[in-house]
C-alpha cells in the first residue's frame, strides 16, 4: 500500500481518546485512524445503500405483492 502524509488538527481529549486506545499503544496513531475512517467510509456506505433501498420500493408494496402473489399461492409451509 502507498501511503501519504496527512496533517490533521483535532482537540486535545480526542487525541488523548485515541492515544489511550490499545490499538494505538500496539500500532500507532496512523493505523488506528485508518481503521476509524475505513469503520466509517464502509458505514456511512450501508446507510446510502439502505436509504436508496428504502426510497426504490417506499410505497411499492401493493405493487411488488401482485408480482410475487401468484408464487405465493403455490408454496405451501412443510408437514410436521
């Protein structure tokens, strides 16, 4: 992986946070940090991917049961 150097600012307890963290104490500030933005990149993903999830069929279901009723009819839950 090639990295570059960044500068960031932050407040002073934040800072504090991180350094008291194992993983820092074990890895340094540098791959805490970029585990924390890739934890967030990959979250803040989910949360895009749920909302056009929930915009695409909002408001759709009678709509998408007419299309699934007929196999509905035809399943049938297994004997005890």
């Amino acid at each position: 992986m090639s990295a570059k150097a960044v500068q960031i600012s932050m407040d002073r307890e934040l800072l504090a946070r991180i350094d008291r963290d194992p993983k820092t104490k074990q890895e340094g500030r540098s791959a805490f940090i970029r585990d924390a933005v890739l934890l967030y990149l990959e979250a803040k993903r989910r949360r895009d991917v749920d909302q056009r999830i929930r915009q695409t069929f909002s408001g759709r279901a009678p709509e998408l049961l007419a299309e699934v009723e007929g196999m509905l009819e035809g399943q049938a839950w297994p004997e005890k």
